[in-house]
C-alpha cells in the first residue's frame, strides 16, 4: 500500500495492489483499487483487475510485479 495525493487536493489517497489466487496455471490475478477518505472513512474510489500483469506474466523474468509508487499525482508500477 503506498499513499499520495493523486487529485490535487492536498488529502491522500491510497493505492492498494493485491494478489486474487485462481488456483490455476495462469498465475494470481492482481487488483489495483484507489481508496479516498470520505466522511472519515475509506472508499474505494476506483479498481481494476486488468491494470497490473498477473504473477506469471513476466515470461522468463519472473513475477512482473515489484513496487507501486505515487509521484506528483501519478501511480507507477513496476
């Protein structure tokens, strides 16, 4: 999880990436999911199970997936 103001707001949001198992050969799906604070509490703002590659997607390199980062407003994953 890492937190950045991603709508210029001055108030953090939450980036959220997970692993969904599918108990196959095709590797873990994973979800991204934007959280913003509302009222006090947390609220998924957006998500997606097609924007991060999935564990066996990185061919002979390995699990595609290392790091998310927000910088000046942008979620960058690695």
């Amino acid at each position: 999880m890492v937190e950045g103001d991603l709508d210029g707001d001055k108030v953090p949001e939450k980036v959220i990436i997970y692993n969904i198992p599918t108990g196959k050969d095709s590797g873990d799906i994973r979800e991204i999911q934007i959280l913003k604070k509302v009222n006090n509490k947390w609220t998924v703002l957006e998500k997606s199970r097609n924007a991060i590659y999935r564990s066996d997607e990185g061919g002979v390199m390995g699990d595609p997936y290392q790091s998310t980062t927000i910088k000046n407003g942008i979620v960058k994953s690695l």
